[in-house]
C-alpha cells in the first residue's frame, strides 16, 4: 500500500510501504476514508516538531471497514470516525475513562504511523459508527468537533448568556457552533482573516474584526459595557489569551482551548481584576470517547449535517498524492486554506460530487 510518510523535518513522500500490523486481539483493518490537516501536522512537517521519523501522520480520520474480529459489532462496509488515541490500560485514569489524561498512551499520526496511508488497523473499540449518509470528508471532521465540543462541555453556561469566540479557524467555527447548539443566546467571533470572518457570518455568527480596532472594546460596545459571560482563545495567540481574560464579564469563564504559540506575561493589575471578577479559567485537550454509546463522540455524529455544519469550514480536499505540496503550501502560506481535509478513499473523492459537501473555496 501507500502512505505520505514524513521522512525528516520538510520531506514529505508520497511512498510505499508495508501492510499495517494488526493492533490488539480486536483489531480492525480499515480503509481510511478521508484525513483532516491539524495546526500540529503542520508543526510535525516543517517545524521538527514530531516524536520520531519516519512518521505517517494523520489523527482525524474517517474509514471503511474492511476486515473485522470474531463476533464484532461491525462489519465490512461500515463507516466509522476513529478515535486515535490508544490508552494504557493499566493506568489508573484509563480505568475511570479518563484516557486523555492518562499518561503512557499511544497515538496515531503522533507516536505511532496515522492515517495519511491507504489502510490501517485500530482497535475496534476506537470505532464510533457513522451512517452511509456522512461523506466521509465530513467523518473525518468528527475528531476536531469532539475536541471543540469536550472543551463547550466544561462551561457553565448562564440563561441567555453571551459569549466570544477568538479565533476564527476550524476549531474555533466548531466552538461557536457548539456554544449555540449547547443553549448560548449570543456567540459573537473574532478574527484577522476576513474570508474565515465571512464563513462565520453565512452561519449566522456576528463577527467582530480583530484588525479593525480594539476587539474588546468593541465586544464591551456590543454588551453594554459588561463584557460576556464565556470566552473562548481559539487562535494560540498569547495576545487573544490576554484578551479573551479581559473581556470576561464578572463570574465570566474563560476556556484555553488554543495552544500558544508563545510565551505570555500576564499583567498584574489583570491578575487583580481576575480576582475581583472571580473568573474560572479552564484547560482542555483532547475528548472522551467514553461511556459507548453516550459519547461526546456520539453527540458529534448526532448533530453532524443537522446543526453542526462542517461543510463551510473544508477550504481543500486533495488527494494524499498531492500531500507533500499541500503541506509545504500550508507551511508557507502560499495559498489561503481554512480547513483541509485530504479525501483517499476512492468513495470519499466520489462524493465531492454531492451538493454541500465543501463550502470553501477549492
């Protein structure tokens, strides 16, 4: 079979290489169906930033069932987002379903080969079933909504309340949709970049422009002088940070859901006013596949196409040959992209065909 195999830092090759190994006594070899790009592949390729090379990357994937074990609940044809994270089941977090927090896991794309390759095998516990009606360009979306939904989750969220999303890109569209979808009367987002700020606007989102004055001020003019209730830093930007802090109404809840690209220095009349405004300030990473069945998983397949839309966010969907100049494109921004989601099954370059399945520009 083939891969896109990170070779070293900036070399990308379109190869051959062998079968994948079966993973576990209930394993399952699939057909990757379409892969999404994430800011991490991205640092991985051109940034040295991967655990070991060679590498296929590759963590948000969809697939096809192909083979299957004894007795599975799948069978061949199946469709199925994948969860990419492999957890030790010896660690005591991993015994409460707490597998992003526990430590000694595996993972695709990251320490071990992903899915950037023609066929892979996964466990079948990983598997969350999708329906034959999903393209499989959107299940491959399935991973990023999980993580954007997994930090939504943690907010407490006030009746009629308000909220800013800072950060525009995939996992901050996801944010703000889920930020509705849980019950937000306002989800207000703000961006540099004016053709990400103009899908937000097609999904009804209010935006503010982050390059055209002061974007607090400007959320503060909008909520009467008091600031929202929740905030959300989405672009890593140390800046964004200081600001999703400062426009945090009083008992406002921040969520750190961007991973920054810097370090920060908080002033400390902001510490201050985070005191006197008793702000909650949230981590977050990765999402829960667990308990079966009531996911975070299965409430992304759930509203996926419905009131989760993920077409407008796919800006490119090439095919795994054309990985290493997608790459070297993204990593120099030679070209515009918001989210890229590379179809490799042949089923999933088929349906590129449908109406509504990309949004963005191609």
């Amino acid at each position: 079979m083939k891969a896109a195999v990170l070779e070293s830092p900036g070399v990308l090759t379109w190869t051959d290489v062998p079968e994948p190994k079966p993973v576990g006594d209930r394993s399952v070899l699939v057909r990757v169906g379409g892969v999404g790009v994430c800011g991490s592949d991205v640092l991985r390729f051109g940034r040295g930033k991967a655990y070991h090379y060679p590498l296929v990357l590759g963590h948000e994937f969809s697939a096809v069932v192909e083979e299957v074990p004894a007795d599975s609940r799948f069978s061949p044809g199946d469709r199925v987002a994948v969860f990419p994270l492999l957890a030790d089941p010896a660690d005591p977090m991993t015994q409460i379903g707490e597998y992003t927090v526990s430590s000694g896991y595996d993972y695709y794309g990251s320490r071990r080969d992903g899915a950037m390759a023609e066929l892979l095998h996964v466990p079948e516990a990983n598997l969350v079933p999708v329906g034959r009606q999903v393209p499989l360009v959107h299940a491959a979306m399935v991973e990023p909504a999980a993580v954007a939904l997994h930090a939504m989750l943690k907010f407490r969220l006030p009746a009629h309340a308000t909220a800013l999303v800072i950060g525009a890109g995939p996992i901050g569209a996801l944010a703000a949709q889920w930020l509705r979808i849980l019950g937000a009367s306002e989800v207000y987002v703000a961006d540099v970049d004016e053709r990400k700020l103009a899908v937000m606007a097609e999904l009804g989102f209010p935006v503010v422009d982050a390059s055209d004055g002061d974007t607090v001020e400007t959320v503060r003019e909008l909520t009467s002088g008091r600031g929202v209730d929740c905030t959300v830093e989405a672009s890593g930007l140390p800046v964004s940070l200081l600001q999703a802090i400062t426009a945090a109404a009083p008992l406002g809840q921040v969520m750190l859901l961007g991973d920054l690209s810097g370090d920060l220095t908080v002033p400390r009349a902001l510490v201050s006013s985070v005191l006197r405004r008793e702000l909650r300030l949230y981590g977050t990473w990765n999402s829960k596949i667990t308990p079966a069945g009531r996911s975070e998983w299965d409430m992304v397949v759930r509203h996926l196409g419905r009131d989760l839309q993920v077409a407008p966010l796919i800006s490119h969907t090439p095919t795994l040959e054309e990985a290493p100049g997608t790459f070297q494109d993204m990593l120099e921004r030679r070209t515009w992209y918001n989210k890229v989601v590379f179809a490799v099954a042949q089923e999933a370059r088929d349906e590129l065909a449908w109406p509504g399945v990309v949004g963005g520009a191609r």
